[in-house]
C-alpha cells in the first residue's frame, strides 16, 4: 500500500526537477542557434580577428584595440605561420607574446617550427596595457609584419 504523502511528494519532486532541468537547456535563448563565438561578458571587448594567408600576409596588417580586448590570430590559408613580437616592438611595461608562448624573441625564432599555428589552427593574446605592438611571422618575415595599436 502506497503512502498518499510520499507519492505526492515524490510527484513534486520530479516536477521540480524537471522544471529545474528545463532552465538548464541549451536552446540559444538568444535568438541564435547557439553557433559562432561565445557571448562576450558585459563590459568585455569583442574579439578581434587577423588572419595569416597564404599570400604571406596578415589581414589586416594594423587593428586597434581597446584595453583588455583578445586578438586571434588564424591560419585561413594552407601555410603555416607564426605570431612573434618584436621585443623592442612593444611597451616597456607589457607582457611579451608569441605562438608556442615563448617568453622571448630569440627563443620564438631558434625554435621555429615550434611554435606556428598551422592551417585552421588559432593564436590569441590579450592586450592589457596601452600602445603600440610589432610582430611578424618567423619564417616570412620579410614581408608578413603587422601592428596592433592597443588604446
């Protein structure tokens, strides 16, 4: 024989679960299908984009920034490449950055192919002091030079 109670209470205890799942679904709430980047936070910047090609430059060659925003670097072409900064291409006081996360310039370069960010394949850093960064691409750094000006 059923207790009246327990059945009742374990009725509403899936109701309340099943209402509580309901909350977690993933239906892109936002109109979306749920595809693309992922929402940024209030107040964060937006990502930006450069793109590595194969005509063996970075487009574009100079983006600006504010303060706190991440730039992706992506391989869009069938070449690899790298993202390595110039050490005395970038404010005094900011945090060095290279694809393979070298720590430095001459260890980004002796160390090449470690490093590159191959076809499909991302870099990102994310700019938090103000100024001007210079960087290139190891292996085509004659011509694949690019700017992020970060305000």
């Amino acid at each position: 024989m059923y207790d009246r109670r327990a059945v009742l209470r374990a009725t509403g205890a899936t109701i309340a679960a099943s209402v509580g799942l309901a909350g977690c679904s993933s239906d892109g709430g936002d109109g979306s299908d749920g595809g693309g980047d992922p929402p940024t936070e209030p107040g964060t910047p937006a990502p930006v984009t450069v793109e590595m090609t194969d005509g063996l430059k970075f487009d574009p060659a100079t983006v600006t920034v504010d303060r706190g925003t991440t730039v992706v670097w992506e391989a869009v072409g069938s070449v690899a490449h790298s993202v390595t900064a110039y050490e005395d291409g970038i404010p005094g006081d900011a945090e060095y950055f290279a694809s393979g996360e070298f720590d430095e310039e001459s260890a980004a370069r002796s160390s090449y192919p470690d490093g590159s960010v191959g076809p499909d394949e991302t870099f990102a850093h994310t700019f938090a002091v103000a100024g001007e960064y210079e960087y290139f691409c190891v292996p085509h750094e004659s011509g694949m030079k690019g700017t992020v000006v970060v305000e």
